[in-house]
C-alpha cells in the first residue's frame, strides 16, 4: 500500500497543487510518517536515519 491510499491508521492528508501545470495530488500520512515538498532549485540529497529515530534530511540547490 501507498502513502497515495487512506489506510486505517491515516491521521493526516496533504493536498498539494502545482499552479503552473494544475497538476494535483494527495498523500496520507499516518503517526510518524512525513511530507517533505521541496520546489526548484531545492531538491531532496539524502536522507539519513538514525538508530535513536532522528531523521535527518539534506536540502540542496541546484546551480
């Protein structure tokens, strides 16, 4: 199952909208999970996860 599908335990939905091309979508989130929407020039480098539960997510720009 996708974060793209309501699942029993889904406590959040994010709805997001590119206003440029309309194109749309919507993500469930349950406890714990996380949306991340990152716009140009920013994008996602890496995600790192830690043994006590810290995540660490690396923001980039692109040149």
């Amino acid at each position: 199952m996708s974060a793209h599908e309501r699942r029993d335990d889904s406590i959040v939905r994010v709805t997001a909208e590119d206003l440029a091309t309309r194109e749309d979508g919507v993500v469930y989130l349950a406890e714990g999970d996380y949306a991340l929407i990152p716009t140009e020039p920013l994008y996602l480098d890496s995600t790192v996860r830690h043994v006590n539960g810290t995540v660490v997510l690396t923001l980039k720009r692109r040149q």
